[in-house]
C-alpha cells in the first residue's frame, strides 16, 4: 500500500481502534519517503502534545524532539501523536483522558500500555515505523499484546529531548514495526549523541555488524506465574531457538523480584517532581479562579485535570521522598537498581542474552481491566520492569498465539550498548516464525 | 545571641547555568528565556562547565574541602516565579563542605558549606493587586554560601559580609554592580529559637534587618513570649520583618537526585584551579613577611591588590622602608592615572632603584613618578609639582605652628591640605597634595 493510501484511510481507521490522540488531515505524503507516529509525550510543533493528560490539553510544543526531528529529516512525515496512558501512567492505555486504543486482534481487548496507541498504529498501518517511550515496560508490553516487534535501546542512546518526562533516570524511546527490518534501518537514524541531552553523551558508537546471540539464559524466576498458554508459547519459542544452534540454560536471578517494589519507588519518586510543573500557570488548561492565592489555585487545576492514576503516582512519589521515609524507600531502591544491574552483568559473562516471556498473560478484555487493582495491575510488570530498572536494550519478538489468536511475546535483553545483536536476532526470527498480521477491519 | 548567613552569589558566567540564554540585562521581561529556562516540558538541563569552575574557586577561597564527585538534586516547592516548580540545587554532595574565614584575621567564622544551584525568577506585584513573573532571571547560575551561627551582632554580620563579598568579587572577578547581585538568607537567635528572614538584598539591609530582628526578639522574650521557628520577610521600606510562613526544614523539599546531570568527578578539575590570593590573606601576609603595620598593609591592599604587588616588586629591589615609603606615597597619589595609561610597573621599580643608588634626589624621583605614571610631560610635571611645592612651602613658612603642632598631633596636616586644596583648585590629585604636604612637613622637623 502506498503512502497515499495510508493517509486517506487513517480516518476511518482511527474511528475503528483508536491509535491517534491528533493525526494529519493531509490525503498525500508529498515528498516524504516514509511515514511515521509518536506517542503522544513526544513534542512535535505541528500537533497538540498533551501526554494523554487533560492538564496539557492545548498544548502546542515550539521544539521537535530529537528523535522526531531526525526521522523528519531523513524524510519521514509524522502522521500522527499516538494515545496512551496519561504520563505513561499504565499498563493498558486505559489511564488516558483522550481515547483508549484497540487491540486489532481483538477490539474488546488492550493494546498494553503506556504505548498502546503506537503499537496499534505499527500493527494496523502497513508499512509504518512508530515511536514509542518505555518507562517500566510500556514498549514491549504493547508489542505483545500486539504482537509485533519493539526495540528499547539502552538507556541514554536515544536523546530525550523532547520527551516529556515521567521517570528521567528510565525513560527510554523505542521503536515498533511489523517488520523488524525497521528496526534496524531506523535505530541508526534516532540515536547518536545530542547537546541538549547530556545523558546522551556518554554512549559508543552504534555499530551495526549482525552478531548472532549464540547463549541464553532462561531465569527460572521469570517462569512463576506465568499463564499456561504463555508459557506454552514461550517453550515453543525456546525449542525453535535451539533448533538453529543457539545455547539455552536455566539460571537463578533471584534479584529480578525485587526490581517491581524498586521500580515503583524510584519511577514514582522521580514523577512527582517531574509532574510538579503542571499547575495550570504556563502551558495546557489556565481557566481556575484568578482570585484565589496561587497554592489553592494551582490545586484546584491539578485536582481537576490530573487523572486518578496520575494523582495516585504522585502522591506514592511524594510519600517515598518525605524525610524520615526517604532514607528507607528512595535511597533503598537505588542500592537495588544497582543489585539488578550486577545481576544482569553476572548473567552476561557467561550468556549474550537474557530470556524471558514479555508479559505473564495474553491481553486481557477491557472488562477484566476495569476489575483489576492498581497492585495488581503494577504486578503484571515484573518481566518488562527488570530490564527498564537496569538500562538495558530489551526485545520483544511474537512467539505464539493462545486459542483465541491472541498473541504472546518473548523478551530479549543484552548487555549496555549490545542493541546489534537485538535487531540481528528479530531479522533472524522473522524468518523462523510466523507472524500473523491481523485481519484490518474498518 | 547567634547569627548565621546563608549568601547567594550570581555567577558571572556568560550564559545561564543550564542553557544557553545570556545572563545579561534583558530589554524587557521574559526575553532572555528559552524552554530549558522555562521549563517547558520535554526540555533538559545541560550544565554550565564554567559555574562548577566558579563554585570551585569560591569554595577554595573558603578553605572548603572540595569533594572529589559531586551532583545535583531536585528541590521541589510550588512557587509561580519557579518554572519547573523544582529547583536544582545541591543536597548530598555539595562542591565543599567544612571551611573557614577569619574575619579581620582574626575570629574564625565557620563556613558549612558551598553549593550550587539556579535562580528562579522574578515575580513582580502590579498596583491592581495580581502578580507578573518575569523568568529572564531563572537558572542564573548562584553559589549559595552557609556558615555557622558564629556571628555575635549585626554589625559583625555586615562586616564579614563586606569582608567575604570583597573576598568573592577579588577571586571571580564578580564585577561591581551594585550590591544587588549579593542576597543573604539571616539566621538569627537571640535566644533558643531561630527565626530566618528570607532574601535580604544588600549588606546594609542585612544589617538593619538583623538588628530590627533582634529588637523584636529581645521584646518578645522580655514579655514573657515565646519565639517560634519561622521564616520572615524584610520590608526595606519600613525597615521590619514580618512572618511569611512557619520554617519547613531542609529535608522536608523531598530531595532526589537530579536524574538529567550526571556525577561530576571534580578531583582533577579542582587541582588544576588555582586561585588569587584573597584580600585579606595579602594584607596579613605583607604586614608579617615584611614586618610593616597591618593598617599600612591594609591601605596598600585596599587602593589595589596590584599596588600592593608593586610594594613587593619594590621591597624586592631596594628595601623595606624604601618601597613603603614610596609605594604609599608618590606611587598611591598617582595610581589612578597609573591604571589608566596601561603601561608597565616596571619603570616605576627602576626610578625608585634609582633613587635608592643615590642617583637622584628625593624631589626627582617624586617627579619622575608623577611624569610616568600620569603621562604628563618631564616639564609639565615638574612646572605642576612647583607650584604645588611653592604654596605649600609658603604656607608653611607663615604657619610654622603646624610643623611644631604635627609632633603631637596627627591632623595638624589637614589644615594645610585644605588650604592647598582650595588654591589649587583640583589641578592636583588629592593624593599627591597629602603625600606632598606629608614630605614637607617631615622636612621641616
């Protein structure tokens, strides 16, 4: 299908699932050579960016992130900001204030989250390349329930700039695709040191030379509370890695367990800082009552239009930082990040990477969702959370499909900077497995 | 009763602490702003090399121990002129802790710590009673200097305040606008309870504050009261504080590392700083290498730490009494127009060893000087310098009471200034009139 053609059916599209907070009205892609989304926490100065958050609601960027501005220079056009839960607040893209993008396998279902909108968007536009952020997990997760193929490189190789924060010290953008192709063609566009990032300052060159994973180890952890049909499709996905010559052992990381409570400490911590600047002052909704001092008012905006979830995080970071508890959460959690790295950095003596299923189970229906506690919800991450704790790439690849045609993914890590041997293994794979491509109905 | 200073200083760095904007007058409000300063989301701090190179020098000054990593934090409050509503400061690791300034070289004010971290803007009350916020001012950078409670008075406050802000223009060549770039956070108790009287501007506000504030104190105790933990404000117009808020403590801004700054291992960078000896320090140690008193030093140090660099040139080449003789006198009177001509010091350490060979008089080496340094022509000057010398002469002889009276009395000269002053009519410095009737007058005796 062509560019054009893409463009004229992305309204009735979107009407059908959903994946766009604001998309182009343009019926043809001009000069551009490929077309690509955002999430919707990606500033772009032609669209609304709002983060799924009515506080940001009219919001127009004066700045391109960096990502956004390398792929518009390198010819791409940016058909759209992609829906997602407000601030990456979630697991399923419910939390949003705008529009709760459909599975396309099964439209009572979830995406996953927070990048739901941009994996529905790469699974249902053909051709497409989206940009996604993960925090916790909120790339490979939706490139499960999606099944398709989601890159998060090692922390700091893509600028941040111009991503709008939720966990500085986490936050990484990622890639989504069908065709994992992408991945590697666009990685190299995106990444790369940036000024107006200094975390993006430290990192090796890319280097894309195909190396194989040739080992991987298999954390018995990993496999506890694993649904049976994930865990089906997971075994599956191990024999056809061994069938090809590639080494599997089962191995201990006691450590990974840990990484949730951690996770949720440091990325809540670090949030409610981040969320402190939207008080209805400079930007998004300004319409409270002047006449009040400026704490009532900058209350009032924030009881307003921040959502549950947001609200919820902000006081859980807030709580963790306070004197007398910052010693026993904040400064905890960082020593085990550092457990977790050490972790990870054991394992890769001996192992290129480390294996895993994505999520614990297919994605759920949305009445499911709505039954589910903010614990039990924050729980599903433990596979995604680990690897986001660390900073290392990470690699979801399709492996199976439950009996309703729900698909289930498997997730590779590698050591700091190994992104090489990510993208070679998702080439690799495409050709061992049979992706399916969901019937588009619209 | 205590009183211990927290002082902001503005770096004079050409660009903010965390952009690029310039740290300059803006023409108007909110124009030297960009998103970083705004805090627009998505945008990130990048740091400033030359505010850690200035925070270096300063804790040095300080004798603080300078820590090998240091980083910044995140203090979080809700205030409009805040653009992020979290400030970057230093919490955990500061760029020194532990140091110490003697005030007058003598009584030891303990310095707790230095740290850096970024200016917020300004907000500004409109007649109709709403509010403007002006960010041209947001991430300047600030070194924020905090000593103990080892001050006794108000008066001792603004003193080392005036000492410590000389010290701080002296080794980073803070330029002299006015003492607005210099703001002090007041510590003070006068008895068990602190009070803290927020953004005093000035040296002389933190002295009238201080006292207000210790006037209030005493009374309330005397009455019977009780002085509760609080943060106040100081009107300068009325010369009062007021409470702004009761005191949160430190801890309670919810400090977290600054996740967008990474670690900064200072240890080499600091090494390689060196730092121009402070004011002080010069003055102590002239008046003990060279075994001169400490006023003379002083009065050297104070016209210019240049000059007082001179005198060391000077003693080095002839001796002592030579090079303060001369240092203090022709060479102070004409140092004005010295700096302004850009010609080398040289030339004045060879007249002066001249004279110290025997090789010219007294009168010559004055005239010498004077034509040097000031530019005038050998004959000008000498024309200039004997009228100067006639009136002073004549005067002298009608009134040879004040060369007897000078024996005993120190400002027996100033009739004589005075009158040379008036005939002379500004055609000769002040400075070399005082030096010039000083010389007679010792003539004379």
């Amino acid at each position: 299908m062509t560019a054009d053609a893409t463009l004229a059916q992305l309204k009735r599209l979107n009407d059908a699932y959903q994946m766009f907070r604001i998309f182009t009205a343009d019926q043809t892609a001009g000069d551009a050579k490929f077309l690509f989304s955002a999430k919707d926490n990606l500033t772009s100065q032609e669209y609304e960016t709002c983060c799924g958050s009515r506080i940001l609601e009219g919001y127009r960027p004066i700045f391109d992130a960096t990502a956004i501005a390398r792929l518009k220079t390198a010819g791409g056009k940016l058909i759209g900001k992609t829906n997602m839960d407000e601030f990456g607040f979630g697991t399923f893209s419910v939390n949003s204030a705008f529009g709760v993008p459909k599975n396309p396998f099964d439209r009572e279902r979830s995406c996953g989250g927070s990048s739901g909108g941009s994996a529905c968007a790469a699974t249902v536009l053909e051709d497409h390349i989206s940009l996604g952020v993960s925090t916790g997990g909120s790339v490979c997760c939706p490139a499960s329930f999606c099944g398709i193929y989601g890159l998060v490189p090692t922390y700091g190789r893509i600028s941040r700039y111009g991503l709008i924060d939720y966990g500085n010290s986490l936050d990484k953008i990622g890639l989504l695709a069908r065709d994992p192709v992408k991945l590697g063609q666009y990685l190299p566009v995106i990444a790369g040191k940036d000024p107006h990032d200094p975390t993006s300052g430290i990192q090796p060159e890319l280097k894309l030379r195909h190396r194989p994973i040739r080992s991987i180890a298999v954390p018995k952890e990993a496999m506890k509370g694993i649904s049976p049909t994930v865990a089906k499709a997971f075994e599956n996905g191990l024999q056809i890695l061994q069938s090809i010559g590639i080494d599997v052992e089962r191995v201990d990381m006691p450590m990974l367990g840990y990484a949730i409570p951690a996770y949720y400490v440091l990325a809540t911590a670090e949030a409610s800082t981040n969320l402190a600047r939207y008080c209805g002052m400079r930007y998004g909704h300004q319409d409270g009552d002047y006449t009040q001092g400026f704490d009532a008012y900058f209350s009032s905006i924030r009881t307003q239009y921040f959502g549950d979830e947001a609200k919820r995080r902000i006081l859980l970071g807030t709580y963790t930082r306070m004197e007398g508890f910052r010693d026993r959460y904040y400064a905890k959690a960082l020593q085990v990040r550092m457990d977790v790295i050490d972790a990870y950095k054991a394992a890769f003596q001996n192992h290129d990477a480390v294996l895993t299923p994505t999520m614990p189970f297919v994605s759920p229906k949305f009445t499911d969702i709505a039954k589910m506690t903010p614990v039990e919800s924050y729980a599903a991450d433990y596979l995604t959370v680990p690897p986001n704790l660390a900073g290392t790439p990470h690699l979801n690849c399709p492996c199976g499909y439950d009996a309703d045609g729900m698909p289930v993914g498997m997730q590779f890590v590698t050591d700091h900077w190994h992104e090489d041997e990510l993208i070679t293994m998702a080439e690799q794979w495409d050709k061992l497995f049979d992706v399916r491509i969901p019937e588009v109905k619209a | 009763m205590k009183i211990g200073l927290e002082i902001h200083v503005q770096l004079p760095t050409k660009s903010k602490m965390f952009c690029s904007c310039p740290t300059t007058d803006a023409p108007a409000p909110n124009t030297h702003v960009c998103p970083t300063c705004l805090g627009l989301p998505g945008s990130r701090p990048v740091l400033n090399r030359q505010a850690l190179v200035y925070g270096i020098m300063l804790a040095k000054m300080l004798g603080c121990t300078i820590a090998d990593t240091t980083w910044f934090s995140r203090k979080t409050y809700f205030y409009p002129d805040m653009s992020k509503s979290v400030q970057i400061t230093q919490y955990d690791h500061p760029i020194g802790v532990g140091g110490v300034v003697y005030l007058d070289g003598k009584k030891p004010i303990r310095i707790t710590r230095i740290h850096l971290e970024e200016d917020p803007g300004k907000t500004k009350r409109t007649a109709d009673m709403s509010s403007l916020v002006d960010y041209n001012r947001s991430g300047i950078p600030l070194a924020e200097i905090v000593t103990e409670p080892d001050l006794g008075t108000p008066a001792e406050a603004r003193e080392f305040l005036t000492q410590l802000v000389a010290d701080i223009r002296h080794t980073i060549d803070l330029p002299e606008n006015g003492e607005r770039s210099i703001r002090c956070d007041c510590n003070i108790s006068v008895g068990k309870e602190r009070c803290e009287i927020k953004n005093v501007t000035g040296l002389k506000n933190a002295e009238r504050a201080l006292t207000y504030e210790m006037i209030r104190q005493v009374q309330v105790l005397k009455a019977g009261g009780k002085i509760d933990r609080e943060t106040r404000a100081f009107d300068e117009a009325r010369g009062v504080t007021y409470s702004v808020r009761k005191k949160e403590l430190e801890a309670d801004y919810g400090y977290i590392d600054e996740p967008d700054l990474g670690i900064y291992h200072v240890g080499m960078l600091a090494k390689s700083i060196t730092i121009k000896e402070s004011p002080l320090n010069m003055t102590l140690r002239l008046a003990k290498q060279y075994g001169i008193e400490e006023a003379k030093a002083k009065q050297l140090v104070a016209t210019s730490t240049d000059l007082a660099a001179l005198f060391e040139q000077l003693a080095a080449a002839t001796d002592v009494p030579t090079a303060l003789t001369w240092a203090t006198g022709a060479v102070t009177a004409n140092w004005k127009a010295f700096t302004a001509r850009n010609v080398p010091a040289a030339e004045i350490v060879d007249i002066v060893k001249h004279l110290r060979a025997g090789q010219i008089t007294d009168t010559q080496c004055a005239l010498e000087l004077k034509s040097y340094m000031t530019g005038q022509s050998a004959e000008s000057a000498a024309a200039a310098a004997a009228d100067l010398e006639k009136i002073i002469a004549g005067y002298l002889d009608e009134h040879s009471e004040v060369v007897a009276d000078a024996q005993k009395n120190d400002r027996a000269a100033n009739r004589v200034i005075g009158f040379v002053m008036k005939q002379t009519g500004g055609s000769h410095s002040s400075a070399e009139i005082v030096e010039a009737v000083n010389r007679q007058i010792k003539q004379r005796l």
